[in-house]
C-alpha cells in the first residue's frame, strides 16, 4: 500500500528485518524468482517490491499488520472485488497470485502476511497533475471504479479501517484534547485553527447526518484516491487501475470523491508552499477536469441527494484533515510522521486554508458541478 504522509487513515510503523525474499516467492504458484528483487515505490506503510520469475514479472508485498492487525480481511475484500471485475473494461484491478496451498497470500512461520500480485505492464505513477487530460483521467478511474462496484453488495466486504472517515468521531476527540493540551493554549497558530474548527462545527456532521436519514447509502469505496494511487499507460497516458486497495470497504463515495479532489486540486500539496498560508489555492481548472469526467463516467446510478451533496463533500474532506493533524499536534505527533516540530500544526492550518478556498470559490464549484452533471 503505498501511502504518503498525506494518508488520511494509518500511523507510520518502524521498518522491519528484510526477510528471505526468494523463498517467499518460491511459496506462490509462480516458480522461483530470477534475479534480483527490488524494492518498488515510495510507500511508507507496506513493504513492496518488484519481483521477475520465470512466467513474468509482479508485486511482492508484506501487508503491515501494525496498521491492518486483521490482514486477511484485505485480502477477503481484494478477492471478491478480483472476482467482481474479472472480465469488464476500462479499469483493470491487479490479479492476486495464489499460494502454494491455494490461499491468495502466504503466511510465513513468523506471522507475516505476504501477497504476490501481477505487475501491469507499461504502467506509470504521477507525483502531481501536469495537464488537463491528467486531471480528466483521474476523474475516469475513479468514476469507473464507482461504476464498476455500483452492484457490488457491501455486505460482501470487511471493514479494514473501522471508523475511516468518521468525522464526528475527530471532531469529539477535538473536544476531548481540548480541555488535555492547556500547554498549547497560547500557540497563536493553535488558537486560530481551533477558532475555524467552532465557525466549521456543523461541517463534520453533514454527511454522516445525510446517511443516517437514508438519503445516502453505503457503497463500495477506494478509501485513497489520490494521484499516485493511479496508475497511466506510459505513452497514451490512459487511466490503467486504481491500486492500493487495502482500504476498499463499505463507506461512501462522496469522501473519495472529496479526498482525491483535495488531494488533487492543492497544487502546494500537504505541507503547502514556502511562505504564509495565503497562497492554498484550490484549483477551479483541474476541479473541472476531474469532475467533468467523473461525472461521464457515473451519470446514471448518483442520485439527486448524491449530487446535491457534492459542494459540502469537496470542502468537508480537508476541514477533517486539519482537524486531524492538528489532533495529532496536539497529541505531541503521536499518529502522523513529522520532519519537524510544528510540522503537523502547519499541514493543518494549510488544509483549513484549502477549506477557505473552497468557500471562496463556493459559486464556481457549484457552477463547475452543474456543468458536469449535465454533461457541458
């Protein structure tokens, strides 16, 4: 699972041991590994590599049981979401190798769950969105993905994360370290943040509020939809999958929606650009694009309250960040990995400023969200 630091679910465990590699390959149906095997990707939370054996080339991870302690039910969900897509076009989902005893990972005497998946061939990862057609093919795969897993009965799959996206839950926790973290009390920064959070409040309620009424309802959800979780064809620079799939479970759709828009739309990215927090800007061109053709792509089974939703999902997903890191600062930077002190105090006040962005540009987002719904 290659996660950055801007992950919106897990803490950041200590690296473990290097293992014996080729006897691990050499426990999955695909012979013995040939050459060398390398580490794959900047993921901070799984331990992956690049594996060539004999029948071709794949994936190789170690599922990080710190953050996952029930492991298997990633693996439950990634079978049955391989079985759902099996045959359809447009958006592959990476096939799972099975173990020598038939199971789709391989538990070593130590405790360890590896799983072996196939490597897409001539497929590439972006760090940010350089065009127009990069930001529309972000828009596609995930509206694919929502498409193809529309008829996927929730029921089918495990909670991997219980409580993801939960925000009253950080909002009562908020309250909680309030009345604890009196050391903090006199940091400007810090009373500015919490000022946003009380004008917000009512915010983190909204689409929890929208399901409990029953004008939403769970479906299947990526989890981490940012840009390097997609992976392109590296010369028609096509949408090939969404990988990273360990946080697929019942939630719903508007946070992957709002996260990937987030994610994508802060050109200065989560630790903001160099200066004052003025210059978080939410981008009006690439909300377009991603919207426009995500639109495209799931016109047909949203439903009105879903789209009636849209605005609010696009500005809650940052306000429960900040509210996030700065539970963590506030916490002494317990849960997210920090480079230095007060670093998880800024990356808050940049996602509330993300937030004031969005409200600015309140009437453009809504005109940017009518337009793709009708298909303009």
């Amino acid at each position: 699972m290659a996660i950055t630091d801007d992950i919106n679910a897990v803490p950041v465990p200590d690296s473990p041991a290097r293992p014996d590699l080729s006897g691990i390959v050499a426990g999955f149906t695909v012979g013995a590994a040939v050459g060398s095997i390398l580490p794959l990707g900047k993921g901070l939370i799984n331990d992956t590599f690049a594996v060539t054996t004999d029948s071709g080339r794949y994936v190789l991870q170690r599922v990080n049981q710190r953050v996952f302690p029930r492991a298997e039910r990633i693996m439950a969900n990634l079978s049955v979401l391989a079985a759902h897509a099996a045959g359809t076009d447009g958006l592959r989902v990476p096939a799972l190798i099975p173990a020598a005893d038939g199971r789709p990972y391989l538990r070593t005497a130590g405790g360890d769950l590896w799983r072996l998946m196939e490597l897409i061939a001539d497929a590439v990862t972006l760090e940010r969105i350089g065009t127009a057609a990069q930001a529309a093919q972000v828009g596609r795969a995930l509206g694919r993905f929502h498409r193809l897993t529309q008829d996927l009965a929730t029921d089918r799959l495990e909670f991997t994360l219980p409580g993801f996206h939960q925000t009253p839950d950080y909002m009562f926790r908020h309250v909680a370290l309030r009345g604890q973290a009196t050391w903090a009390a006199d940091d400007a920064s810090v009373r500015a943040c919490t000022a946003f959070i009380d004008t917000h409040a009512a915010l983190a309620w909204v689409l929890e509020d929208a399901l409990a009424a029953g004008r939403i309802p769970l479906r299947v959800t990526h989890g981490d939809p940012k840009i390097d979780n997609i992976l392109f064809h590296r010369v028609d620079g096509r949408a090939l999958a969404l990988i990273d799939l360990d946080t697929v479970q019942p939630g719903l759709i508007q946070h992957d929606l709002g996260d990937c828009l987030r994610s994508c739309c802060n050109r200065g990215g989560e630790s903001g650009p160099s200066g004052a927090t003025g210059a978080v800007r939410f981008d009006l061109d690439i909300c377009e694009q991603i919207l426009g053709a995500y639109f495209a792509e799931t016109r047909g089974f949203l439903t009105a309250a879903d789209l009636a939703l849209c605005y609010d999902s696009i500005r809650l997903m940052p306000f429960e960040l900040g509210l996030r890191f700065l539970n963590d600062h506030l916490e002494r930077d317990r849960y997210f990995r920090v480079a230095y002190p007060g670093q998880n105090l800024r990356k808050a006040t940049i996602q509330f400023a993300l937030v004031a962005s969005i409200e600015a540009q309140e009437a453009e987002i809504r005109a940017i969200i009518a337009r793709g719904v009708a298909g303009e």
